[in-house]
C-alpha cells in the first residue's frame, strides 16, 4: 500500500500555476491543471532546474533555468519525449493535496 504525504492546500495552488514541495525527501513539482492536479519530479533533467518554479501554460511546464519543457501530466519532455521526469500519484482529500513519494509508472 502506498503512503500519502500533505504537500499543500488546493487553495496554495490555483489554476495555471505550480509549486515545489517535499515528499519522502524529494523535491515535487506539484501543478493545477483545471483543477486536476499533478506532481512530477521537481528536479529538471537538464541542469537541476526547480521545475515547480517554471510557468505553466496549460499542460506545459517551461524550466525557468534553460526553457526545457514539460507534459506536467505525463512528465514528458516536449521535444525529446523519451526524456521522461518521474510522475507521482496525487489525491485530493477535503482540502488537502497529498502526493505519494514513490513515482508511479505512465504510458507515455
């Protein structure tokens, strides 16, 4: 069975933008897609970037070190699909967010 941590509040993230937060010692990128949330590493695969601090534009994540860009849905880089950041699984319970630290395998 799957622990869940409490990373947030849903009210700490609004529609359209993201944040980083701590699970089981990792960095979390955690975003509000439409009201659907998502978590993914929150470490960019190109130079360590902090992926909860980029913009988001719909599903996409832009690094705010070097520009790369993620599917915050899939953790899927946008130009090299196989550059894959690891997604975790998130619930939302009454008002809180709570992320499971150990990344859970995605079809992308």
């Amino acid at each position: 069975m799957t622990d869940f941590v409490r990373v947030a509040e849903i009210t700490e993230i609004p529609p359209g933008a993201g944040k980083a937060v701590e699970a089981g010692g990792r960095q979390i990128a955690l975003f509000n897609v439409d009201g659907e949330f998502y978590a993914i590493d929150g470490v960019c695969a190109h130079k360590g970037g902090p992926l909860g601090d980029g913009d988001l534009e719909e599903r996409i994540v832009t690094c705010p070190w070097h520009g790369w860009q993620y599917d915050v849905t899939t953790g899927a880089n946008v130009v090299n699909p196989e550059i894959v950041q690891r997604a975790f699984e998130v619930r939302v319970v009454g008002r809180d967010i709570l992320v499971a630290p150990s990344p859970r395998e995605i079809e992308v």
